[in-house]
C-alpha cells in the first residue's frame, strides 16, 4: 500500500542528493522519519554529496546553536526585567529616609564587608558603589566628616596609582589628600589587569564606636531572626 506521501518521493529523494538533511526535509513537507528512513535506504550518494550534506548538516547545526543562543539570551532578559520590578515593588515599600532601617542595612553591610579585627569603623571594595553608600551612611546616620576618612588602596603591578587614586577620588567625591597608602600586589608581576577593575578601596575611619555598634546590631537582629523562624 502507497504511503500518502508517495507522490513526493522522487522530490525528496532529489532534495536528499542535493545535500539536505532528513530533517530539513521532513520539517518542509511534513513526510514522516520512517518513511524517509526507507526511501533514502537505498539512494547512494556521491563523495560531493556527502560532502554537501556534511556542509549542511553543520550549517542547520550552526543555525540552530545561534537561534538557541538567542532564546536563551531573550528569556535572561525577562528574568532580570522581572526581578527589577519585583525589587522596585519591594524598595517602594520600604522607607529610605527612615534612620533605623538605613542603620539597620549599613550594619548588616558591615557584618558581611567591614573590618571586624582592627579597632576603628573600616571597610574594603572593589565596588564604588558599596563605598558610596557607606559614606552617605556615616554622613546621614552619625553626622560623620568624611573629610576625616583615610584611604587606602590595594592595587596589581601594573595598574598606575595616580591615575587610580584619581578614579576613586572622583567616584567617591573624595580629595586626593584622604589617599594615605598604596599597597601594590608584587603576586601580580608579568599579569594583565582587566581595564574595569580599580583595585580595591579601604576607607578607614577612626571611631571604633561606630563599628561596635554595627556589630552589635547586625548579630543582634540576625539571631531574633534566627530565633522567630523557630531554626
């Protein structure tokens, strides 16, 4: 009994000679595998063909890996559009000018990134974004001169510390007289830096009672947590 594609097997046995995938003619005519399978059994094909069909095989592989990228690409960018909005909702809730949460976020900040060892109130980053919040902290919380702040900075062998202390200078809104100390990483010799990366800033302030009092908020909160969670 004829198949209900027979009519199109000389079409696909040409199209198969030509170099096409099987399953670029079963998605084009909709012809079912199997029956492909026995048409093509018995079709020899020339060394240019195989050739042509090797082209094309990786060719639609090639193809289906960017179409593959693209989705994936697509569906990380709703992801995160997704996650900003579900943070906005959030952060509209909260209020920021509240001196109680501002102080309760710089403690839990602290507990995480700040110097616990020393006897002053100082943290290092390599993000100018976790130190600017850290000095509007102290600004906003504790009517700290940030003036008063002394930094310090960590750098590879091959990064300029002029140019860096200019950087953060200006990033943190900061005079280049608050840079007392650069410390260069000799591990680093014969290494290449990536052109983002500014080393690593430490601001150091000299009220140890700040940094009591972080810590103690910090482990304080995060053991009534614990504690009310029933873990």
């Amino acid at each position: 009994m004829r198949s209900k594609w027979y009519e199109l097997r000389g079409t696909a046995i040409g199209l198969r000679k030509r170099g096409l995938s099987m399953n670029t003619i079963e998605k084009r005519y909709g012809i079912a595998r199997s029956t492909l399978s026995g048409w093509f059994r018995n079709v020899k094909l020339t060394p240019a063909q195989k050739k042509k069909l090797s082209q094309n095989s990786n060719a639609a592989l090639i193809s289906a890996r960017k179409r593959a990228v693209l989705w994936h690409n697509a569906q990380k960018q709703r992801r995160l559009r997704e996650a900003k909005l579900q943070a906005l909702h959030t952060l509209r809730k909260i209020n920021p000018k509240n001196r109680h949460i501002l102080e309760l976020t710089l403690a839990i900040l602290y507990l995480g990134e700040g110097n616990k060892a020393s006897v002053e109130t100082s943290i290092g980053n390599s993000d100018p974004l976790i130190l600017k919040f850290f000095l509007s902290c102290l600004r906003k919380i504790y009517n700290f001169n940030v003036d008063k702040i002394r930094c310090e900075l960590h750098l590879r062998a091959d990064q300029d510390p002029e140019r860096i202390k200019r950087f953060w200078a200006k990033k943190l809104k900061l005079s280049l007289s608050n840079f007392k100390q650069v410390t260069i990483d000799k591990r680093t010799l014969g290494s290449k830096t990536f052109a983002y990366y500014k080393g690593v800033c430490v601001l150091r302030c000299a009220n140890v009672a700040i940094q009591r009092k972080l810590l103690y908020l910090a482990r304080y909160f995060c053991e009534q947590i614990i504690k009310s969670s029933g873990s």
